[in-house]
C-alpha cells in the first residue's frame, strides 16, 4: 500500500542520517551553553490499544494510514546537532542559532530562528556527496508557534526546491489535534481527540485533485467505522469493527 511513498521516506530518511552523523566541526563546542536552541518537539498520533492489534483488516488499514501520518518523527533527529557541532549560541540582540558539521566533503548547516510568535528551523547542505554538488541546498525546514499549538515541517526532494513531503498540525480550542501530511500522490487528515478516539480521512492524487479514497472513525476503546469511495468521491462501501 502506497508503496511508492514508502520508498520516498526511506530515501529521505537516509539523508537524514547524513544529517544527523557529523565527523568534524569547525569553531568552539559550546553546547553546553545555557542559552541552547530550542528542540523542535511534534506531537505522534496515538490510537488506543486494542485498536492497533486488532486483527480486522479495516483496523489495520487504518493504523497503517496512521502511521504513515506520523512518519515525521524519523526526522526528529536531524534537527538536533551531533556531538562536536560547531555551535554559535544565541547572544543578546541576535535572533537565530547557527549550528555546522560535516561528513566527508558535505558541510551541514542547522539555524533557528526566533521570531516574536515562533521558532523557524532549517538544514542545508553545501559541498559533495556520493558525486552529487550541493550549493546551499535547502532538505528542511519547520516552524512551531512558541505554546507549540501549531506548526508544520517540509522536506524537499533531493537537490530540488520542491517539497516532497509535508507536514501541518493544530491543537484547538478543544484540545482536539488536528494533524495532515501531505506528498505528491497523498494526503492523509487526522482528527485526534485527548481521549484516543479520532478520525482520519486519505485522499489520493486524481487528475491533479485530491479525491477522498477511505475514512474511518473510532472511540476511545477502538470500535471504529470505515468507508471507502470510488473515483468519482461517492460512497462505495462501508462498515465497521469491535475490539
């Protein structure tokens, strides 16, 4: 299933062991400076138990979408700068942190920046790798309002400037979280509710539309209903499961 956006995020996700595997550093270490960079924290989805060893298919089904949804967690360590990273700490009247290292002939390139609502990350690339040249490369970049309410992260396809696959998420008034991922042939909308019950609706690329292919809802104990649409967005069949 979607095994197309599978290989992307393994592909993307070995660039982000690049990101996050430095071998030298330029500069003072000064990590242990009190006035650290802020970590770039998202909230995963979480379905209840029973749910996630259901053995209905349509359970599973949607555990998988979940999942998927929730794939921007294996990026969490490249935001974080390795051992020995050059570090440029935020000082008074300065609005970002700077963060260097490199692998081989790659230099990585990690700044945050504070502005009065939010924190904005970014990691680019400059130099060679495996004989492809990188010129200021941007891979990725978030942004998370300052009470983590709401952000979103884009990573971009390989020496491109276009986003291969995104991510957006709120919390709102009633504390339900709200969380998308979208790619080029996907778009999967999760509704997640404090107690575990929630929500999540797929839609695939047609015809340079997204056209709703499945959504399902569950309870706070894992009892779910599903319906699946055909290609033109109407209702093709429907039902639910137990835990």
């Amino acid at each position: 299933m979607h095994r197309t956006l599978y290989l992307t995020i393994l592909s993307l996700t070995a660039a982000l062991l690049i990101s996050s595997c430095g071998d030298s550093s330029t500069g003072s270490d000064d990590n242990n400076n009190n006035n650290q960079a802020p970590e770039l924290q998202v909230q995963q989805v979480e379905v209840p138990q029973a749910m996630q060893t259901s053995s209905d298919p349509k359970a599973q089904q949607t555990v998988s979408y979940v999942g998927i949804a929730n794939s921007f967690s294996q990026y969490s360590a490249a935001w974080t700068p390795p051992q020995g990273a050059s570090n440029l700490a935020k000082a008074s009247g300065v609005n970002d942190w700077s963060y260097e290292w490199t692998t081989g002939q790659l230099t990585i390139k990690m700044t945050v920046t504070e502005t009065d609502d939010t924190f904005q990350w970014r990691i680019v690339y400059d130099g060679t790798l495996g004989g492809q040249t990188f010129d200021n490369w941007t891979y990725m970049e978030a942004t998370r309002s300052k009470d983590g309410s709401d952000g979103q992260m884009y990573i971009y396809a390989y020496n491109t400037e276009k986003v291969e696959l995104e991510w957006h998420w709120m919390v709102d008034d009633n504390d339900v979280y709200n969380f998308e991922m979208i790619s080029e042939s996907l778009r999967i909308l999760v509704n997640a509710n404090p107690n575990k019950s929630g929500q999540v609706e797929v839609f695939n690329m047609n015809n340079g539309a997204y056209l709703i292919t499945f959504k399902s809802v569950w309870d706070q104990n894992g009892a779910g209903q599903w319906w699946e649409y055909d290609g033109e967005g109407d209702v093709s069949d429907n039902g639910d499961w137990d835990v």
